[in-house]
C-alpha cells in the first residue's frame, strides 16, 4: 500500500511540474490522495490543519471547473 501511495504522490508531482501531461490519472489520483487525507483528519484530530500545498487546490480547482461546465 504504500508503494501505491507513493505512486499517486509522483503522478501528481509530474504533473504539476509539467513532467507528465495533467490528465484524468492525474484527477484519480489527486482524488485517491483526498480521500486518505479526509481519513487520516477523521483518524486523528492532531491532522486536522493539514491540507494541500495552494498548486494542489488550484489543480483541484481546475477539475472541478471541467467537471462542472
């Protein structure tokens, strides 16, 4: 579990560095990563203010854009 967790963290990585196209894969894994976030802040209250870097919520921000128009 870990390696593929460390597999959605690259694939996300690349992308925002321009090293890999920003694509659905990109979205699934950003979307995998927010949903172990949301159970690690439910898991333990001391994670409870970490959130993503400001690229990570305005790539978010961009799917959520496509998603909606």
């Amino acid at each position: 579990m870990i390696e593929e967790n460390w597999n959605h963290c690259q694939i996300v990585e690349k992308s925002l560095c321009g090293e890999r196209e920003i694509d659905e894969q990109t979205f699934a894994s950003l979307g995998v990563l927010s949903e172990r976030l949301e159970r690690l802040k439910e898991f333990d209250r001391a994670f409870s203010e970490v959130e993503f870097s400001s690229a990570v919520k305005n790539l978010q921000d961009k799917h959520n854009v496509v998603a909606v128009g």
